[in-house]
C-alpha cells in the first residue's frame, strides 16, 4: 500500500510528519485518530485530527497536499447520519401523503 508523509497541525502531534496510508482514491482518510493510552490502565483517550488542503498553487489554484488539524471537540461535531436511520426523523413519517389535519375519513 502506498503511504503519503503528511504533517499535523495543532494539539500534542503539533510539528510531526507521519505517514499516512492512501486509500484507493490516492488520498489520506478524512479523519485519523490517534489512540493514547491512559497512565492508569483505563479507557484510551482518542485524539482526532481532520484532512485539510495544505496549500494551492499561486497560478492556477491547484490543490497541493493535504495535512491535519487537531479536532479538540472530537467526532462528535462531524458525525454525519443518513435521515432513514435515525429514530428522530421517524416522527415526520408517520402519515400517508396527506398531513394529519386534512386526511380523508
């Protein structure tokens, strides 16, 4: 697999360069978290840093690079969920094509 030396930005891997395996698409994963292991012996504490573009090129605007930067709020932010998974949205289903207060009867 190939593997691409990417820096990081902010939070305690600030200044690093790691690599970082490629997926299919020839790009670093959106997210990569970083298990650290607590000094008790208790549950891990989960570093998350995001992809962003590392820079552009002057001329044309390309995209050169990619690198992380710290998420200190964690997934909790970026957590995406389809509409038809959740329970939440299930409340907005629950009639036929005509609303509750128009329904034929």
């Amino acid at each position: 697999m190939k593997s691409e030396d990417t820096p990081f930005v902010g939070g305690p891997l600030d200044g690093r360069v790691l690599p970082v395996l490629l997926g299919i698409t020839g790009h670093p994963p959106k997210t990569y978290r970083v298990p650290v292991p607590d000094a008790d012996g208790g549950k891990p504490t989960v570093l998350v840093y995001r992809r962003v573009q590392a820079a552009t090129s002057k001329r044309l605007g390309l995209h050169q690079g990619w690198k992380y930067e710290y998420a200190p709020e964690g997934d909790a932010e970026r957590r995406f969920k389809w509409p038809w998974s959740s329970d939440t949205h299930g409340s907005r289903r629950k009639g036929g094509a005509t609303p509750d207060g128009n329904a034929d009867e």
